[in-house]
C-alpha cells in the first residue's frame, strides 16, 4: 500500500498519487482545523481537493458508469463526498467505523475518543437514509447494492467501475446474524468471513451475467497493516512474521497481499511475486479501459498489467510462485504523515526515520468470547502503544537502516557495509 493508514492510502489509490502531492498526509486528526490532515475525522472541514482527478473521473471520461459502495474517509461533507468526485451513485458511510455511535458498535471508548461525532450516517448518494447506521446488516447491504447494480450493468451499453471498500475490518468488530460465532478466529474472524462471503456473492454476479463473465477485471487489497495490541486478540488482526503494525513504516503497516481475477485471461492458481503500490491501480484501470491520465502534474502510477501473466489459455494447475520480470516499478517512497521515512528499491528497504517495533501476542483460536458481547471491543488499554503512532518526531538514522527484504522480511537485520545500495 501507499501509506499506513486510512485517508492517505485512499487517496494515493483513487488518485494514483502520492498522498503528499494532494496533501491527504499530516500529522494529526482533521478536527476542522488541519489543511493536512493524517486521517479526516468525523467532522473534518476538508477533504479530498476537487482539482485531483480520480480514477472514477478518469473511466468516467472514457464512458464508464461508475459507482461507489462502503467506506469513504475522504471527507465528510456533501462537496467532496463521493458523487463530487467522479462516481455517478454512492451507498455507504462517509468515514470509519468508529467514528460515532452506531448499532452494533456501542463502546465506551470511541464515544469518549470521538464524542464530538454524531451518530454515523448511511449515505445514498448524497442523501442520509440511516443514522445511526445499523452495523450488523451493512455488508450484507453492500453485497446487495453491488449485485444490483452490477446485474444492471449487464443490460446496459456502458462499461462499468464498482470501488467498493467494506467497512470490514476495521475496529470494533461486527457481523451479521448469520456469521457471528461460526469462525475459531473469534469476532475479527467472523467480520473476515463475512467479507469473504460478499466478495463471493459480487462475483458470482459477475460470472452469472454472460456479457460480464469473462469481460470484468476485479482487483481485491487492503488500505494498510493489521492493528494488533498487546492484550486483545479477539478483536484485531496479524500482521503474522512482518514487524510493525498499522500506522507504521516497518512491512506491517505496509505489506499487503493482493488478488487480480479475470477468468480466462488471467491464469489462475499463481503468486506472483512481483512488487507493486497501491497508486499503480489507476494506471492499470486506465490502460484495460483505454483512459487518459492526467498529464498536468506528477503521476505516481505504473500499471500492473506486465506483472499478471495475461494469458488467454486460462489453464488451472497446482500454485506456483512466479515472477513475470516485466514490472518497471523498482522504487516506491513510504511517508510518515507528510515526511519521508522510506523509500524500497527492489529487495532494499532504508529507513530514514523509525517508531518502535511492538510485540504482539499470538492469536489465540476459540477465543472465550463470555466476557463481553459479540459487538462490544475490549477496552484497549496498551501502555505502549497510542492509537494512531505520530507522524512526527521518531528515530532519525544517518545512515539509514537497510534491510533486504527478500531474506529478511521481518526487518530484524539491520546490513551495513552496502555502500553501493
């Protein structure tokens, strides 16, 4: 991913740029006052500039229908929401999850974290048809608002783009009806599966529709790293061998997995090892739909097209780890809100600035879920971590730490004597 945490990593996704180049990085919460902002809060007076182009813009232009489901985050109010900034429909809420009172997320400490938020909104477009939302039904919601329109696209002329970021699985957590209690994972374990359950049903509205079938590229990833903690377990996820957490430069906030579905186009059961960032979905959207990026400022996106393995054979075989050597991203820069702490060239990874590494617990399966309710979080109350690490301030390196990341993915090994590097 582009950054570590929510607003930035969006907008370096949306917008194929480095978030510092839109000003979508900074240093704290937007509680009306930050021009740079690390995450837009509930009642954020900014948000997204109108002049960036994004991606939905971008398909837009070149005769695609688009739409957004779920998670916002790039500013809460009705000039930069969704509908303003390329998208024809939007159905979902307009920042994170604990961000307000909802139902199936009634904790005390994001009343008292975020008390200056109101109750969270669903927002159609641009009209709020619930508040509070009701969090025990939102994906199942989302999965249906996706299939729909997705059946429509089928009957339709136009071409067409769905982002859909789920609200899933973001602190706390929660599920619906059906899927609480059926994962060994505990409670992070349900809201997973039932992410996997909605990616499933909007694929399936995709393979159904003969027009669509083998015509529709999905791309599945995440926004940043895992949120561990030291004392709950039930609640988060891993980060498993990579150090760091969200919020964080080290792999942990960083590193995520990434799946490309096209059937028949893109062979299946491959890894492909190659490295790419979030900023490099736009140029890839753009190229499949022959769209234009913009050429009136700095672009930070490389399509990912040549790392795929395009093949129209679309034969199944056992996994395989493969590298397709095509790829022409061989350095990627990581910030800290707006400062530059890292920056990758191929396997070596320097770091500028660094936080301290956590230690977190490992999960542990069957989790005694007696204590507290299904969508109450446990009280995070972890001496050695805040809840958002600052982007100000860490440890300076002169010179910088290098890691190689191919043997040493963990960032446990500090190498010197590679001068050349």
């Amino acid at each position: 991913t582009a950054h570590s945490i929510c607003t930035p990593s969006r907008a370096a996704l949306l917008t194929g740029r480095l978030p510092v180049r839109s000003g979508m990085c900074g240093n704290a919460y937007d509680n009306q006052n930050s021009s740079q902002p690390m995450v837009l809060a509930c009642d954020a007076a900014n948000g997204l500039p109108l002049n960036e182009t994004t991606i939905a813009e971008a398909l837009h232009d070149a005769g695609y229908s688009t739409m957004m489901i779920g998670k916002w985050h790039l500013g809460q109010q009705v000039k930069y929401q969704p509908t303003r900034q390329g998208f024809d429909h939007y159905f979902g809420l307009p920042y994170s999850v604990d961000m307000g009172f909802a139902y199936g997320n009634d904790t005390t400490e994001y009343d008292a974290e975020l008390s200056m938020c109101y109750p969270v909104p669903l927002i159609r477009d641009e009209k709020i048809i619930e508040q509070p939302a009701n969090y025990t039904t939102l994906t199942q919601r989302y999965s249906d608002e996706a299939t729909k329109y997705i059946t429509a696209a089928a009957s339709s002329d136009k071409p067409f783009f769905l982002y859909l970021p789920f609200s899933h699985v973001h602190l706390p957590q929660f599920a619906g009806v059906d899927q609480i209690g059926k994962s060994e994972r505990g409670y992070f374990g349900d809201s997973v599966a039932e992410v996997d359950s909605a990616v499933g049903a909007i694929l399936n509205a995709v393979k159904v529709q003969e027009t669509l079938s083998e015509n529709t590229f999905a791309f599945l990833t995440s926004d940043n790293g895992a949120r561990p903690n030291t004392r709950d377990t039930v609640h988060t996820g891993n980060n498993g061998l990579l150090s760091g957490r969200k919020g964080q430069i080290w792999e942990g906030g960083l590193r995520e997995p990434a799946v490309a579905w096209w059937p028949n186009t893109i062979a299946g059961h491959q890894v492909i090892m190659d490295v790419a960032v979030t900023t490099d979905v736009f140029a890839t959207f753009a190229e499949l739909a022959g769209a234009s990026l913009p050429s009136d400022r700095e672009m930070d996106t490389i399509s990912m097209l040549s790392i795929l393995n395009i093949t129209h054979a679309g034969k199944r075989g056992d996994a395989r780890m493969v590298s397709a050597g095509g790829n022409t991203r061989n350095v990627s820069f990581f910030y800290q809100g707006c400062q530059l702490w890292a920056v990758r060239m191929g396997p070596w990874k320097a770091h500028f600035f660094t936080d301290p590494k956590p230690v977190f617990p490992i999960p542990q399966l069957n989790s005694d879920p007696v204590t507290t309710s299904h969508n109450t979080m446990a009280v995070l109350d972890d001496d050695q971590l805040t809840s958002h690490p600052t982007a100000v301030g860490g440890t300076p390196h002169n010179p910088p730490l290098l890691f190689n990341l191919e043997s040493d993915p963990s960032e446990d090994f500090a190498l010197t004597g590679h001068d050349d590097v």
